[in-house]
C-alpha cells in the first residue's frame, strides 16, 4: 500500500529566458514548491525526513541568480574604487520546467537512499499564484 507526504515550502530567486518577450530581462519571483512523495507504508519515513531533503537542496537556490555563474571583477582587474564591486554574470535561461526538474533530480538520491527505489517522486514549482508546473 502506498502512502504520499508532502512538503510545501518557498525560496526567492531570480531568472531570465533568453529572447522572451516579457522574461528576457533578469527578474525574480518568490517560487512556492510543493514536494510530493509516494512510498510503501512499510517503510517509516518521517515528514522531517523529507523537509530536511527539500531544505538542504534549496540552500543553493534560495537568493540566487538561477543558471548562473559569475565571476568578481577584482578576479581580473583590481578594483579603482574599494566602494564598488563590479561582478560579470553568465547566465542561461532557467525556464520553471527546468528549476523543477533541476530539484527532482537533486532530491533523488535522498530519497532513494532513505527509502531504496520504490518511491514517486512529484515536483511542483509555482512562478506566481497563477501559473506553475508539476514534473
């Protein structure tokens, strides 16, 4: 017999989607994910367990520049104005489909480690209160 658990939490970033008309521009969203897991009751899976799962992987997206790597200008030049720090960004499109499956994909092997392979894994990732995507 299957079960599921749920944890609902949210994370703040910021994205872009090269050449959308309206997301082309860096921008940001406080994204509301819900993590749904399906497993045999057999197993004890503690809700703590899986917010723990969730919170460890969001440490690396929460107040980010999702698809981003920069490098600090002072890496190259060395900075005029000590006031100042000029950083250079590259950033690709991180699309919402794409964030969410990010996460499905980082929370795996947690999970599959807790709870060995017999598990469903859902991922739901809102942008705003109208508009979000489950993978």
């Amino acid at each position: 017999m299957l079960a599921e658990r749920s944890y609902e939490t949210e994370f703040h970033a910021a994205h872009l989607i090269i050449d959308h008309p309206h997301c082309g521009r860096l921008h940001g969203h406080t994204y509301k994910l819900k993590v749904y897991v399906q497993f045999d009751t057999k197993i004890w899976f503690d809700f703590n367990d899986l917010k723990h799962y969730v919170d460890e992987v969001l440490v690396n997206y929460d107040h980010t520049v999702l698809g981003c790597s920069y490098y600090k200008q002072e890496d190259v030049l060395p900075i005029q104005d000590p006031k100042h720090v000029h950083i250079t960004l590259e950033v690709m499109t991180m699309t919402a489909e794409m964030i969410a499956q990010k996460i499905k994909a980082e929370l795996t092997p947690s999970l599959f480690y807790k709870l060995g392979g017999d598990f469903i894994l859902k991922v739901e990732l809102k942008e705003t209160s109208s508009f979000g995507v489950k993978v």
